[in-house]
C-alpha cells in the first residue's frame, strides 16, 4: 500500500468531509496506533497482519488530512514499552517500519510536490542502525518541505521526553548555555 492514494474517499465521506470542511478545521491532529493486536485477534489472524491493516488505515487518514488541507499530524506508531513484548513482534514491527519507510524513500517527487516534510521524534539509539538510516535519509530529503508536516513518534514516551528535556536544560545550565 502506497502512503499517497490520493483521494479514495466514498461519496458519503466525501460528503461529510465537505459538512467538516465548511467550519473550523483543526491544523494538527494526532494518531495513536493503537488496537491493531485486537484487531487481529477479532480477525484470527497473526498480530503482524494487525500492525498491516493498522498502516493502511494510517494511510487513509493521511490521505483525508492531505484532501481536507489539514497541515500536521503526529503518529505515535511504537512506545518506547513496546520493547516489552515479544521478540518476534517487535521484530516483525521493525520489518513493517523498514519496509514502509523505504517505499516511502521512494515518493520523494510525490513528497516534493505536496511539501511534505517527516519528523521524528523518539529514541533513535534504541533502534536497528538501518532503520536509524532510512528515517535520516527521510528527514533530510524532506526538512525543506514546509507544506504538511508529519512526525513520526516512535520509540517514544512523553514521560522520557520530559526526562530528556530536563536533563537538556540542566546541561545547558552547567555549560553556561542557559541563565
């Protein structure tokens, strides 16, 4: 599945889509990929193939966004708590980004053009050194692109954020950096 589908809304969707889009718009939302292992096992199927069907969704949201003019979206895709699961899950979600990211290296005209530009925010250190490549090489072909943003928040907690944030802070302090 491609992350750009363009606009393959339903009449009805597209109808309601035109009600939102004649009051206020919100200008960021967020998406919390949650529920995809529930989904799977309501389906009796393997949790990875959860995690498939959970992109495609994503997918079709980011589609709705770019149609409806809406100019950020933040997706928290994977907890730094995630690492508690099993090998083979985390394993096969590390597949999925790898493989869902490099084809999303490939849209780099399809980005260009729409001026799509992808943050990340999360612990990169705690990542496979090729994803850590492929989500650079993302982030650097897009940084100039200033039309959509979308942040990418994976192996990330807000409660680390802040740990992060203080011990930035403090460090600056120390270095004189921050009065």
């Amino acid at each position: 599945m491609a992350w750009f589908a363009g606009d393959n809304r339903t009449f009805f969707q597209k109808f309601v889509g035109n009600i939102l889009m004649s009051g206020p718009m919100p200008k960021h939302i967020g998406i919390i990929m949650d529920g995809n292992r529930r989904f799977a096992k309501s389906k009796n199927v393997e949790k990875i193939e959860g995690h498939k069907s959970g992109f495609e969704k994503l997918t079709e949201a980011l589609s709705w966004c770019l149609v409806m003019n809406i100019k950020e979206i933040s997706v928290y895709a994977f907890s730094i708590e995630n690492f508690k699961r099993s090998k083979e899950e985390v394993d096969g979600l590390f597949d999925l980004a790898r493989t869902k990211l490099k084809e999303l290296l490939k849209e780099e005209a399809k980005m260009k053009k729409l001026g799509f530009c992808f943050r990340f925010f999360g612990k990169l250190d705690y990542l496979p050194e090729d994803l850590k490549i492929v989500i650079s090489q993302i982030v650097e072909m897009t940084k100039d692109n200033k039309n959509f943003f979308f942040n990418l928040c994976f192996s990330y907690t807000s409660r680390d954020e802040m740990t992060t944030s203080i011990q930035d802070v403090n460090k600056a302090i120390v270095k004189k950096d921050l009065r």
